[in-house]
C-alpha cells in the first residue's frame, strides 16, 4: 500500500492514500478482497442513507478532499513494515471502514474512474497480535456509528463456530450483519444473533415474553445465559431449525401479522415441550430434539391452547409481553407433564422452585 504515512508509538501508522491505490489494496480479480474485511461486525449495507451518500461524494467530487469527509478506515496486521512511500502489511485485516471501503471499490467500478484521482482517504494500520487489544478496536471503532451491541460480539469464536454449524443443516447465520443477504440468500435460510438470541429465550430459557417484547435488547440482557462454549454446541443448530419450522407453520395458517408475532416464541416454547414430553427440558434434551417430531398435528394443538391463553387474557401486546400469559402457558405445560400429569403443582412448591 503505498502512500504518505507518519508512524506513531507501538509500529502503527497513519496517513492519507489516494483513492485509486486504495481501490488497488482492497480489490482482487474484479472483486472486493473478501478477506480483508473477515473480521468486520457488519457486511455491506448498500440501501444505508449514509453508504448512498458516500457514493455520491465519490462520484461527484467537490472542493473539499475525500478524507475531509469521511472517518477513514482501520486496519489492523499481524506485521507492518515501513519503507518510505510503501508499507507492507502482513494478515491485513480491515476492522472498520468496511462500508467505506465497498463504497470506494463500486466507485471505480460504476463510474470507471482512473487511478488517478488524487483525492485521498485517512487510514490507519496499527500492528497487533494480542486477542484482547483486538476485540478493544473492533469493539471501539465499531461503536461510533449506530449498531445494536449485540453486533459486536460478531468476532468472538463461539459465533464463528454457530455460524459453521448452521451452515451444516443448511441454514447461514449471519454473524456480519448483511453478509448472506448480499450474497442472495433468502429470509428463510438466513438467521441473524438477534433471531437465535431470542429462539434460544423462548425454547431454552422459556422467557418468550422477553423475546416478545425485548427483540434488540434481550441477547445482552442474557447473554452469558444464551451463548457459551459449555453449552451443548447443537442447542444453536437445533434452536435455530426449531424456530424457523415454527415461523414456516405459522405463515401458513394465515395469521394476522401482528397476532402471529404474538404468539411465535410461545408456541415454540409450547411445542418442544409437548415433543419432549417435559415442561421444562434441559439443554442437552433439546440439542438432541429429532425436528421430524414437530409435525403439523402437534403444532397446530400448541397454537390452539396459546392462542386460547392468549384470547383469554385479552389477546394484545401487552399480553404478548407479559408475565401472566407465559405463566398460563407453563401451567398447561406442568399439567400435561409435571410430576402428576393433570394435576398443577402447589403453588408453595412452585415458589421454592
């Protein structure tokens, strides 16, 4: 990469590249280099006001420099040396900067602009090989612009497993906010960290309340809860093919939208139990749930018994998001499996449960 750039304390450095060498560095074959943006939290976002903006300011240059503009991008190497004009990055990896950074190569190849456009972008290359100063930089450069928290866990190791084992029973978990998306998946195989956070609420911590009404909110809330390495690693697989059988069942009963959206995390709660033939399975018991037991028959009993707890309580939001409704739910549960089927527990032993 070459450019003017000043080098700071612990081998990093920062400087001002033209736009067409930039272009160069991140391109390979008529493509984006995909690797170096590996350890990004989101992929391209290209409906974004903000990425239609910069498309503009690249395509229609002003008085103003291109830098002047933009907040530039980070990378981060396992090896950086100097050598005047030139720097040679080893394991390069863009941590910030990736929507910039598509913006700049669609430029180049929208408006065929030459290499020679002397407008320039600010970037930064600081070598690091430590895991916690990686995630500090990824978590902090990340954290400027708006993204929900969750995002941010994108780079931990536990969802670069999840997204492996989705990708097994043939589902894309879209770890990088966008990433399948933009490369043609449908809304039926792509399941987002928010999605599975809040199957894994309803179907594992039976709180589909909480995943009801805390859709952005509820994978921080439990996080430690829902996503550890000593968990059964096929309660995600698992959890995720659960959810989308259900969501598939439930579009084509032709409920109304907003009456289904109160219902799905409960029924998925309602029906592994009913398959499980227990009221409250443990993670082990549902990782290894056979999905062919779900069957039409047996979701359709638990959308009718939810959905009479639910007309029953007054059928609206706050119903969907409220204690009384999971509890009325639970209850059928306990009386069709607990200790003493048909009979609901005492409600002093409930409480010391």
């Amino acid at each position: 990469i070459y450019s003017t750039f000043s080098r700071t304390a612990m081998k990093s450095y920062i400087g001002l590249v033209p736009l067409g060498n930039f272009n160069k560095f991140i391109s390979h074959g008529g493509n984006p280099r995909a690797s170096l943006f590996e350890s990004n939290v989101r992929d391209h976002h290209p409906d974004a006001k903000v990425n239609l903006k910069i498309g503009r300011t690249l395509d229609t240059p002003g008085a103003e420099d291109f830098w002047w503009l933009n907040n530039g991008i980070t990378i981060i190497a396992s090896d950086v040396v100097g050598d005047g004009d030139m720097l040679t990055i080893t394991d390069a990896l863009i941590v910030n900067g990736l929507q910039t950074s598509y913006e700049v190569f669609y430029h180049f190849q929208r408006t065929q602009a030459t290499q020679d456009d002397q407008r320039t972008i600010l970037v930064r290359v600081i070598k690091i090989t430590e895991p916690t100063s990686i995630d500090n930089i990824i978590n902090a450069t990340n954290s400027q612009t708006s993204i929900p928290t969750i995002w941010l866990h994108a780079t931990e190791d536990i969802h670069r497993r999840i997204e492996v084992l989705l990708g097994s029973v043939d589902l894309c978990y879209d770890r990088r906010k966008n990433y399948y998306r933009n490369r043609g998946k449908t809304s039926e195989v792509i399941v987002t960290i928010p999605y599975l956070a809040q199957a894994l609420a309803a179907i594992v911590l039976q709180k589909p309340d909480e995943a009801r009404g805390r859709p952005t909110t509820i994978a921080e809330a439990y996080y430690s809860k829902l996503f550890s390495e000593d968990f059964p690693e096929e309660i995600y697989s698992k959890s995720a093919m659960i959810m989308k059988v259900v969501d598939c069942h439930l579009d084509g009963c032709g409920l109304d939208r907003a009456f289904r959206s109160n219902l799905v995390f409960h029924v998925a709660m309602h029906a592994v139990c009913c398959a499980l033939k227990s009221p409250s399975p443990r993670r082990k018991t549902i990782a290894a749930l056979d999905i062919q037991k779900l069957t039409s028959t047996l979701l359709d009993s638990s959308l009718d018994i939810v959905r009479k707890e639910y007309t029953k309580l007054g059928g609206d939001d706050k119903v969907a998001k409220g204690k009384l409704f999971v509890e009325a739910v639970k209850l059928d549960l306990k009386q069709r499996f607990g200790r003493y089927p048909g009979i609901p527990e005492p409600p002093d032993r409930q409480k010391r449960k």
